[in-house]
C-alpha cells in the first residue's frame, strides 16, 4: 500500500515524481542505516598550535578539560623518544606533530614527525647538513620551532638555512641564502603569513674564532655589544622558497625574538623585537613602518599582544617592560607611543602572557609576575621555585609555567595568586609546550610526552 514518502502522500503526485521520491527515501534510509541510533555525535576537531606559543603566537589555547595532574607515572598517555638534540617546541597539525633536530654534534639537521594520538614516530627526515658554530650553552644548533600552514612543514637550523616538507616529509625546497651567525646562536622561530614565510636573522659580526669574554675585541662585539646595520628580516614564498623580501630593520643588536601579525589601524603589520628594538613591517613589502629603541641585547622574550597594546621586554643590560601603543604609529615613535615602562620582575627568557586584563610573566629564576595593563603596577609577585626558560601557555582559566626540571606550576589567571596544582615530570626542559586535543604536549631533552586525562 502507497502512504506517505518524505512525508509527501504518493496519490497525489504525477509517475515520474512519485519515482523521485521513492529514490530519496531510499537513499535516506540508507544513509540513516550508516549510523547506529545510540552513536555520539561527532567530536570536533582538536584546535592546531600551528608555531611557536600556538595561534600568532600568544601562548593561549581554546581547549578545555585538559590535565591539571600529572607525574611520570601517571595521566601520560604516551612517551616517545626523540633521537638527536634540540629545543624547538612542538607544533601540532591535525593530530601531527612536528619538532625539529640534529645529530652529529649538531651538523646534521632532522625535521620529525610523531602521530598525537598514539606517539607513533611517523617519520624522521634529515634535510640538511650544517657546520656548527658558535652558541650559548643554553642554546641548541635547532632551537628555532617549525611553523605549518596545514600544506607543508617549514622550519630553520643554526645556520640559518630555511626548509620545507610536504605533510608527509617529502622535501619541497631549501634555502641557504642567509649564512647565519650570532655569538649566541640562533633562537627566534619563522612564521607564516598570506603566502610567506617570515624570519628574523639577529646575528652579530662572524668571526673565525670566538673569543672568552671580556677578552673579545670590537670586531666581534659587533652586532653583540655594538650596534650595526646588518640585521634582517627575510620573506620567502612557501611554494619556491624565493625571496620576496628583505625587511632592514637599521641599528639593532642580537635576539632571538619570534615575531607576529597584529592588525593596526585596519592593516596587518609584523610585529618584531631585536636588540634595542621594537618594530612593526608592512607584511607586502618588508618597509619598516615604525620603530621604538628599547636597549638590550639578546633580547629572547617573544612580545605579545593586548587590546591594541604591545608589552614587550628588552633583554638583558637594562631589562625593562615596556608597554607600546600601536594605533597611529609611524617612524621612530619612542617619544610617543610608549604608555609605560617597569623595571620590578622584568623577564629576561620566557615570554610573558596577556589574559585580560592582566598580563603575567615568569622570571628565569621562577620569580611568577602579574601587572596591571593599565599602568605597569607590580599587583603580584610570588616565587613558583626553579630555573625557567620555556614560555608560559593559558587554558581554561589556567596558566601553565614550566621549568628546566620538567616541574609544572599551574596557577590561576587572577589578580590574586593562587597555584592550583605542582606536577613534576622529570628531564631537562627549554621547549614551550604545546596544546590540541585536551592534551599537553611537552618536549624534554630525551623524550617527548603526551600530557592527558
């Protein structure tokens, strides 16, 4: 008997529209016969932490229900060794993670892959040979972190050379253009932006053989001690690996400073600190578009952003916070973009971190800062114990500070301190983690581990 299709009575519909509904209804419950009446309803996708500090590199993460306890016994979903030396922190691509570095006393250069759900090492690609240098015993010879933009895997090496893989580790391009040198090494982490890959080159004048300080004459202060003029910031296309364009920043000194895009007064702008600088580009072009002197050199803390303000640190020699206004900024605007400046608790190698209204920092010595935005007041400051280099992440209300000894202090984002939870991990740590799919994801110098409930 013919009743009702699609709820669409059959008496009343002419031959060839009672067939169309008749093939409808079957394809619907077909389609329905797919999946089971008691399935769940479909997880959404784990958020991508896509380069250093995640999302245009401000340490925060969307997820929730993510771990507040943890040991090296307990909430650890997987552990996988990472073969070679390196403190670039992880990044991670729909359910891929990528991390970089090098073997053989750091002349040869690794880009790797590890699969989230599991740990599985899916590959292990060595994409270059380099001569080692000369850097800080803190550094590595593959301490930048590797950007993605979901089509291929870009990442840097001590020497400065530039690559890029497919998702699956097939070699697209290199470039060895830039002959990179710094007394420190290099630090600072590309970025990707509307087709190009960004980078920073802070180094100091090479030398053959490098001095012990204090005895090191001026031609290796160069750069280090002494302004010059050689510093760049360098464009290249992501699908050749060609130059675009080459961003001269004028006298500044070394850093290691990631940079990021903020948009102002209706225009994208790269954001980039260096040795006695703070500075914003045009992304098209690489003009300079304004420029504030704040001295200090090695600069590592990465800026970050808050409501149309930067706060920035200046490195080492006068380590001073300094909050600097973007809108309207144009050429040297030390006089008249900066709202304010505090030298108490000032971070000199983790970044710090803006929760609105708030903006927190841990010193190296694990000294925990929280101020107040709207003019530079100290509203806290508390020791959380350990030596800190790894960059500060906020989740869910939380801010995770991790130190050298794989210790993780977990506060609350509030402007009364308050720690909610002390999880020890054990294994030296440098790398910032990483954060996607209610996990954590955190680098030690053996081992990288899936941090879970």
């Amino acid at each position: 008997m013919i009743g009702l299709v699609l709820g669409v009575s059959l008496f009343n519909v002419r031959p060839m529209q009672r067939l169309l509904l008749l093939t409808l209804a079957c394809a619907a419950t077909l389609l329905a016969g797919c999946q089971s009446p008691d399935a769940a309803p479909q997880r959404s996708a784990a958020e991508n932490w896509p380069r250093f500090r995640g999302p245009n590199g401000q340490g925060h993460s969307r997820e929730t229900g993510l771990p507040l306890h943890w040991s090296a016994t307990s909430n650890v979903v997987w552990k996988t060794a990472i073969p070679g030396e390196g403190w670039s922190s992880p990044i991670v691509w729909d359910g891929k993670i990528f991390l970089t570095s090098v073997t053989e006393n750091g002349s040869k250069c690794h880009v790797l892959c590890v699969e989230a759900a599991s740990g599985a090492l899916l590959w292990n690609k060595q994409v270059l040979e380099q001569q080692p240098r000369r850097k800080e015993n803190k550094n590595s010879y593959a301490t930048p972190t590797a950007t993605t933009d979901g089509q291929q895997v870009y990442a840097v090496f001590g020497d400065g050379s530039v690559v890029a893989l497919t998702m699956k580790g097939d070699l697209v391009w290199t470039n060895r253009e830039v002959k990179f040198y710094s007394r420190h090494g290099l630090g600072s982490s590309p970025i990707v932006h509307d087709g190009l890959l960004i980078m920073p080159y802070d180094g100091s004048n090479p030398v053959t053989a490098a001095g012990n300080w204090p005895k090191v004459d001026d031609n290796e202060k160069t750069g280090w001690q002494i302004p010059w003029d050689q510093a760049l910031v360098v464009a290249l296309d992501t699908k050749t690996g060609k130059r675009v364009w080459t961003g001269k920043r004028g006298l500044s000194r070394i850093s290691h400073v990631t940079p990021f895009v903020a948009n102002v007064d209706g225009k994208d702008q790269i954001i980039s600190g260096a040795g006695d600088r703070l500075q914003g580009f045009n992304p098209k072009t690489g003009e300079l578009i304004w420029s504030i002197y704040a001295q200090g050199e090695g600069v590592t803390p990465s800026p970050v952003l808050g409501d149309g303000v930067i706060y920035a640190s200046s490195g080492f020699e006068k380590p001073t916070l300094r909050a600097v206004k973007l809108g309207g900024a144009k050429g040297d605007v030390t006089e008249t973009h900066i709202a304010w400046e505090q030298k108490k608790g000032v971070t000199t190698q983790p970044s710090p971190i803006y929760v609105r209204p708030h903006l927190y920092s841990i010193k190296d010595d694990g000294v925990a800062v929280c101020y107040n935005t709207t003019n530079g007041e100290v509203i806290w400051q508390e020791r959380v114990g350990g030596n800190h280099s790894a960059s500060p992440v906020f989740a869910d209300g939380r801010i995770y500070f991790l130190s050298e000894a794989g210790d993780t202090t977990v506060i609350e984002a509030a402007p009364v301190f308050k720690v909610l939870a002390k999880n020890s991990l054990g294994g030296k740590c440098q790398a910032s983690m990483a954060v996607s799919g209610k996990n954590l994801f955190i680098r030690t110098d053996k081992n990288l581990f899936c941090i879970g409930q």
